[in-house]
C-alpha cells in the first residue's frame, strides 16, 4: 500500500487524562487501568488537504481514511479488504414505524464475515509494527475468527479462547486459518481468564476488547462511512447491538474527530446501545444513573456477541449515549428472532441475531417516541446470518 502518512501523535487515557508514547505494543493505562485512545494532529490533517473529496477519489476500503488511522508505515499495513460496506435501505419498516429513513449497515459482507474485521484489521496491523509475534484474545466467536484471519495474513501466532457452545462456524473458521483454539466452560468472562494466564505465562499480546488501543480505530470507520454515504448529514438516530461497545464508542470518537476537521458541525446522533434481555448491564446501569455496570450473573441469550457480562469500556458506552441524549435498550431473545425472521422474508437481507436486536430496539423506541416520526436512523447487521 502506498499513499498518505498517518498523523497519529500519541495515546490518552480515556478516564484519567494521562498521555502515552504511540510506539512498541500499547495496552492500557499505566496509571489507572482504562481503556486508552489513540489521538491525532488533526489541524495538521487538515491543513495538509485530508477532505472527504479526497477520501471520495480514493478506492472503497476503511484504509481510505488512512490520515486518521494509527498505522505509522504502509509496509505494516495488514489487509483482506475490510470496510466499505452498504447502507440498505428498509422502506417497508419505516414506513410501518413512521420514520422518514431506516438504513442498515451490513457488516455481514466483510472479509470475515463480521465487522470485527474492522478492529482486528488494525490491531493486528499495530501489532505487527511494534514486533509482536503472538497474540490472543477471547471471543463470543466471531472476533476470534477476525483475528484468526488477519493474523494469518500477518504471520503472527493466533491464540484464542471462546465459549464451548460459541457458534461452530467460528471454530471452524478460527482452526481454517490456523489458530491455537481453545474452548471453555462458561461465558466470554472465563475465556478472557484463560487468556490472561497465557499472557502472564507465555507472553503473548492481548487484543481483547479495548486491552489494546487499536481495535476501536477501526471501528470507529463505521461513524466515517456513515458520514461519507449520507453526504454529511448525519443520521438522527444510531441504534447499535452493545457488547464490548468498541463500536458505539469508536463512532462518537470518529463525529468529535470529524467536527475538528469541520467535515461536520455539532450536531450528533442520539445514540442507543441495544442489549439481549439475558445479559442486560449497560442497560442496567444507564436505568440506574450508574456510570458503569457491575458484572451480570447468569447471562444468557442467542445473541452470542451480546452476551457479555460487564465491558471494560462500560462507561465509555455510558457516556456516549447520555452526551448524544441516547437511550440503552433491552430486547428478547423472542423478539429478535421474530424480527429476523419478519425482515428476512420481506426484504431478503437476513439479519444474525445481534443485528435483528436493532430491529426489536427500534420498534420498541418508535412506540414509546424515544425514535420520533420522520426521523432517519441506522441501524446494523454486525454479522452473516450464516455464521450462526
């Protein structure tokens, strides 16, 4: 690859301020253990000419907005093809709800099937410049399956950990490309616990969710892709299946990166981070007025990337939905599947259960207008329906 440099400067913490050096391989805070975010001399960018004319004149991939992504060299550029995915319309449910535009952004057509090609594309990317050999991470599945993937491409040892019920086709997938699988009794919680003694032991580099600065760079393409598909005029509404959250968190990064650039003004989507009835704590802790959740016991639903007891960047989530004036909803497990089902037989856009969840939210919101009339909104499909 070969085209514009980056203009990454450093890494800050999310929580406490504090500054750390872009170079070698970044975990989190030294001084309080959060998530750190990586930050971007974007008054530079932009006198330079980084402009979504430019971006528009280059070819359909997230690597577009390589100004704003932390890969220093191109040579360390780990790619399958990711980003770039489609706003699909769904004019018969918006009309059903009374809203003026309903658009999904189908992550199902990634290079891994999932938009955890987005993160893994540049975490592994990352990883390769700082050197790193190995890493790991635990997965409901399909991030596992990214990571597999994108490690390969890299030559880098892929180690992973998921739930022993975790979708098959993810261990399919993960063991295709050559991963070191590992499968555990109990939830992505006790797989993340396996993972931390092989960090401890062997020493590889953890990927987890927000473990590692990168991941949500590459997330955080959906909020630019979004911007650049509806020329600008940002959605009034994003409505997103929270997890890790490395998404919802990455957009809002992506709008304040956007507005310092003046691609946009203030104005922002409320935004709305959906849950599985089983495992609900972000919505939880939002109805309490908490500023992050406690562990969810018990957590169970179909939706396997939604069944995440308690996030690292919980509060990152949190934040993010009460700036933007936002909500936190929990759906069921039946509700998903029958909206699935509903908007697989109208339209032929087959939904996995994560992104059927934002069909269940939606509706729920438009009936209690916390989604009002001829408003436009956004939802995601974050993973092939076949994959499960």
């Amino acid at each position: 690859m070969t085209g514009p440099g980056s203009f990454f400067t450093h890494l800050q913490c999310s929580s406490c301020g504090e500054a750390a050096p872009r170079d070698g391989a970044a975990t989190v805070c030294g001084a309080c253990a959060k998530p750190l975010l990586a930050r971007y001399d974007l008054a530079a960018a932009r006198a330079a000419g980084f402009s979504p004319e430019k971006v528009r004149a280059r070819g359909r991939s997230l690597w577009r907005y390589r100004e704003v992504l932390p890969v220093l060299a191109d040579e360390n550029v780990v790619t399958l093809g990711e980003g770039a995915t489609p706003l699909v319309d769904l004019p018969g449910l918006a009309a059903r709800l009374g809203l003026a535009r309903v658009l999904v952004k189908d992550e199902s057509m990634q290079p891994t099937l999932s938009f955890k090609a987005r993160g893994l594309a540049l975490a592994v990317s990352k990883a390769k410049e700082a050197g790193v050999r190995e890493i790991a991470l635990p997965s409901a599945g399909n991030a596992a399956g990214a990571a597999a993937a994108y490690g390969a491409r890299a030559g880098l040892r892929v180690h992973v950990a998921m739930p022993e019920d975790a979708p098959k086709a993810n261990v399919a997938e993960c063991r295709a490309a050559g991963a070191d699988v590992h499968l555990v009794k109990g939830l992505i919680s006790d797989a993340a616990k396996w993972v931390r003694a092989g960090v401890e032991r062997e020493g590889w580099f953890d990927v987890s969710t927000l473990r590692e600065p990168y991941r949500i760079e590459g997330k955080k393409t959906l909020g630019y892709e979004i911007a650049d598909d509806l020329d600008y005029d940002l959605p009034d509404a994003i409505v997103y299946p929270t997890g890790g959250g490395t998404g919802l968190i990455g957009m809002w990064k992506a709008f304040a990166e956007m507005e310092a650039l003046r691609w946009i003004g203030p104005r922002r989507p409320r935004m709305v981070a959906v849950q599985a009835a089983g495992c609900p704590p972000i919505v939880r802790a939002f109805e309490e007025g908490a500023a992050e959740s406690r562990f969810f016991e018990g957590a169970a639903t179909a939706a396997a990337g939604l069944r995440v007891p308690k996030a690292l960047g919980d509060f990152l989530v949190l934040r993010a939905v009460r700036e933007s004036g936002g909500a936190a909803v929990a759906v069921t497990d039946g509700e998903l599947s029958e909206d699935a089902r509903v908007i697989g037989s109208e339209t032929g856009l087959l939904l996995c259960p994560e992104g059927a969840a934002t069909v269940s939210a939606l509706k729920k919101l438009a009936a209690s207008g916390g989604i009002r009339a001829n408003e436009r909104v956004v939802l995601f499909n974050t993973a092939a329906w076949a994959k499960y």
